[in-house]
C-alpha cells in the first residue's frame, strides 16, 4: 500500500503571533526546510501578489509569512527571491508598486531577500502536458534551483477555491494569462491547465497563508476570514484537499482536484496523513463559498449552438459593474481576454455578455470592488 501524503495543520491566531515559530514546528515533520534547499540554491518564494492590495485587504500572501519563510530558507543557506506576476501588463513599475503596497518591499529591505525585477519570459517545450505541449513562463520561475509557493486561503468566483495548485499560474508572466483563459474558458479545461502547470514547475514545499483568508467573491473581492491555519506540504495537490476541507468546502467541488483526481493525483482526504495542531482548534463554520459556474447540463439538451448559447447567457453567472464605485481606469478593460468589455460614454465598463467567458478577470483585477458576480435565479436552480 503506498505511504500517505501527509499535510501539517498548525495552529496561528493571528500575524502578531510567532509565524516563524509555527512555521519551523511545521517543518520539522519533514526534517526542516534544509531537506528542500541547499546552500547557495536559489530559492523562488512564488507569493500570491494579485495586485496592488495592502495585507490586512487579504488578497496578497502577508508579509509576515513571507518573512518567516525567508529567514528560513537563509537559516538553509539558500538565496531568496521573492517574485510573481500580477494580473495585468508584467513590467517593472507594476512589480515594484505591488511590492510596496503589499509590503514585501519592506520585508526584502528587513532581510536582505531578493525580489524578483527580472520581467524576461521564455517559451518552452512541455511534451508531458496533458492541455498543453509548451508554456510561457517567467524566468524566474524557469532560472530558480526552487519553487516554494506561499499561497493564500481564498475562494474563487470562477474556480470555487483557490490554493496551492492555483497559485502556480502565476509563473505566466502578465497578460499571457488573459490568453490561456480565452483558450480554456471551459472550467474543465482550465483547470486541466492548471494541473499542467504545477506538475511543470514541481515546487519543492508548499505553504499556504491561512491566518486570515478570504471568502466569498475571491481572489480580490471577498471578505477577510479569520482562520488561524498555517497548512504545509511536500503535495499542492494534498494540502488543496486539505484547506478546502478545513473551511467546510468539499474537495470535489474544487475543479482542480477533480483534475488532479482524473491523472491518479492525490485528491482525497483518505489518500492524507493530517499532522500538527488538533482539529478541535479550528470551528470553521458557515464559510462563504461561491457557487460552482457548470454549464454542463445543457450538453445534454439537443438544441442549435446558437439556442444553446442565448440560453446560457441569460443563466449563467454574468459581471454587473457598480458605476458609482468605478473609478474608470479600465483595467478591466484592458485585461479582458475576449475584449469583451467597452467604456460607454460616462467612462463605465459595460459588457457584451455574447462574448464574454466567465473568467470574471474583470472581477479579479478591479481595485474599487465595483465589479460583483450576479447569478440569475434560474440559473442557480439549473446550474446545482
């Protein structure tokens, strides 16, 4: 019988509490963070830097995690680099303004960790993925001895959950993500995408920022929930099964399990050895869980595309743009992978839902919330 992954839950209040502390008790099931990083290695410490929030907003990995990795990943004698690509353009005035606001720019300052400017991509051969036979990437992610994510706990609009599987499209550099979306709008697909990714960059450890986490209309518009949870792993894919679980979301709601489920990857809780912290410490109730976007249920209705694809417009989950909150700087505009959004005359986004996809970028990337997700009732009686 093979072994079991095993994941390690650690109790954390709060970021005034010693994260480095609880982070070092996490390590130490696999030996400490010397088994994954040698001396002069270096290290990408792959942060979820969405965009430009500040980290009580919990849309960013908190700099407090991300210090705490640092020093010890230095105790191991590795190099970290701290890097991502936001959504929107991958330049450097972009990278350098998400660094300060999110405070990572102090913590490089603090330790004399390195953060990543280097804006070059590079397109490889994959011939082992399964969506996809090349990828764009980073090169930090491709130049790093290793990958270390430092996800963050939040819900999805369009994916239901967002972790440490997740977190690894990130190494696509800038608006060469808006691209993969258009390619794979069907959640399936995107997820099988996202599968992909994380077994091209095999990170070496994953942790995920679980203090304070997001729930509801995540990666950016949701509310701040505390948690207290500090969650590690050798597996994203295990210690996703494991997050969702502990914040009552069922692992088979969550798209990429089901991807990962589909290649023989670990995707259940029964495949998982839990370590550290009891159970007990966490009564996570009544966490807001955005309702799956299927389409599946018309796959199976003979009718023209075209049928089809009116009816589905007019049940499925839709953007809806609070003017009055907007401030038009048409980012949502911009990245829109289907350019299916326009400034009207007032300079307000509007939509044309006949092109739009669903991957709710729009709703991801807007730094005034104005952009909600509406799902029409009788969509949400058909699309359970």
């Amino acid at each position: 019988m093979q072994e079991q992954e095993k994941v390690v839950l650690k109790y954390c209040p709060d970021y005034t509490a010693d994260v480095e502390l609880s982070l070092r008790d996490g390590l130490a099931e696999w030996g400490g963070m010397s088994e994954f990083v040698k001396p002069g290695q270096k290290v990408l410490l792959k942060v979820n830097l969405l965009m430009k929030k500040r980290p009580e907003e919990a849309v960013t990995t908190h700099p407090s995690v991300v210090e705490a990795v640092v020093h010890l990943v230095q105790e191991a004698g590795g190099i970290p680099i701290i890097g991502d690509s936001p959504g929107g353009p991958y330049t450097l005035s972009a990278l350098q303004a998400v660094y300060a606001r999110s405070g990572l720019r102090d913590v490089a300052e603090r330790t004399g960790a390195l953060l990543n400017e280097d804006i070059g991509q590079t397109t490889i051969p994959y011939p082992e993925g399964k969506l996809v036979k090349s990828l764009t990437v980073t090169n930090c992610a491709l130049n790093a001895d290793v990958i270390i994510p430092l996800s963050k706990l939040k819900t999805h609009g369009m994916m239901t959950f967002t972790g440490a599987v997740k977190i690894l499209f990130g190494v696509i550099p800038g608006l060469l993500k808006a691209e993969y979306h258009l390619k794979m709008f069907k959640i399936a697909d995107f997820a099988d995408l996202l599968v992909d990714i994380a077994a091209w960059a095999k990170p070496a450890f994953s942790i995920m920022d679980g203090i304070t986490a997001m729930e509801g209309d995540g990666p950016s518009a949701g509310r701040p929930r505390n948690v207290g949870a500090l969650i590690l792993s050798r597996d994203p894919f295990a210690l996703d099964v494991v997050a969702a679980d502990l914040i009552g979301l069922k692992p088979e709601k969550v798209p990429t399990v089901m991807a990962a489920r589909n290649r023989g990857l670990i995707s259940s809780l029964e495949e998982i050895r839990i370590k550290g912290d009891a159970r007990s410490l966490w009564r996570i109730q009544d966490f807001i869980i955005p309702k799956a976007v299927s389409t599946n249920f018309l796959d199976m209705v003979p009718m023209p595309q075209r049928a089809k694809k009116f009816v589905l417009n007019r049940v499925r989950p839709r953007p809806v743009f609070d003017h009055t909150s907007c401030v038009g700087c048409k980012d949502c505009v911009n990245n829109c992978p289907p350019k299916a959004l326009s400034m009207n005359e007032h300079q307000r986004p509007v939509v044309d839902l006949e092109a739009c996809i669903r991957c709710f970028c729009c709703q991801e990337l807007c730094p005034q919330q104005a952009v909600k997700i509406f799902k029409p009732l009788m969509g949400r009686k058909l699309l359970k």
